[in-house]
C-alpha cells in the first residue's frame, strides 16, 4: 500500500484507534508539566481554536486562553496525584476577575470529590474537566499530525507494522 498522503494515516485505517492512542497516550505519560502544556495548545490550534498561552510561572492560575473567552488550566499529574479544590477555586477566580463564565481544567489524573463538586456547583463560571480521554478525543482529529508533534517518524511507525508501505 502506497500514502499519496501521510496525514491519512488514521483515517483511512492504516494504524488502529487503540494503538494510535496508546502511542500518543505513553509519550504524554513523558512530558513534563511544560511540555504537557505546549502539547495540549498545539492540539487546540490544530482543532481552530485561537489559543494564547500565558507565562510559565505566576499565571494567576490558568494556562492558556481559549478564543478570548474560555480559561484553561493544564496539570500534568501522576495517577496518585489529583486536582484538589484549592487549584479549582484559582481557576474560577481568575474568571470572575475577568468576567469570563468557561473554564476547562485538563488532567492526566483525576479530581478530588471536593473538586468535583466545587466545578458542578459553581453558578458563575461553567468548568469542565478533562481527562486523557478528552485530550486524546481532540487528538483523533489530527492523528498523523499529533504523531508527528510527538517525534514519531514513518520509518519508526514501519517498523511498529503501523504502516506497510511508505512511499
């Protein structure tokens, strides 16, 4: 089998959807929190959003700024390591200085229930929360792009039986 073109990778069924997100799930598993950062505005871009990301340190508890109107806050965690209310409660604070009402926390890891109920009881600013899945969601659209952000390059992606040919 011959790519006209690569970027069809995932959509013309070359690499299955499991193995495609376990490649991209395992190099995330990697990153440092900076890199997790960079990775998730990259995937934003990549999906139309116009995306702005703030300073490193001293954010004022979010990360990137979605389209001018959505704050986003981006923790990449161990699985023992979870969002508790108190990164919540900054996040929601940073909106209603701003007069922003959507805010999105990301997470490789999970919530505390405390946190989860602070998100769903807010009536100022709608949060959602993320976790891998979504991220790997925005990913689906994007797959040979997303791999190659990644480092994954054909050759190694050949030898993996991901790809049979390449031209």
């Amino acid at each position: 089998m011959v790519l006209k073109d690569v970027r069809n990778l995932y959509s013309e069924a070359i690499i299955s959807r499991k193995t495609y997100r376990n490649l991209v799930e395992n190099r995330i598993k990697k990153m440092d929190g900076y890199e997790f950062e960079d990775f998730c505005a990259d995937i934003f871009r990549l999906n139309g959003y116009k995306v702005f990301q703030t300073k490193r340190t001293g954010d004022g508890g979010l990360d990137l700024i979605l389209n001018k109107d959505t704050y986003v806050e981006i923790k990449h965690y161990s699985e023992n390591n979870t969002i508790g209310r108190p990164i919540v409660q900054k996040l929601i604070g940073a909106c209603v200085t701003d007069n922003i009402t959507k805010a999105i926390i990301i997470t490789t890891s999970s919530y505390t229930t405390t946190a989860i109920e602070c998100m769903d009881t807010c009536k100022a600013v709608k949060v959602e929360r993320w976790y891998m899945n979504e991220v790997l969601e925005l990913c689906d659209k994007s797959p040979y792009t997303v791999l190659e952000w990644l480092g994954y390059k054909r050759s190694y992606l050949k030898t993996l039986g991901i790809l049979d040919k390449v031209s």
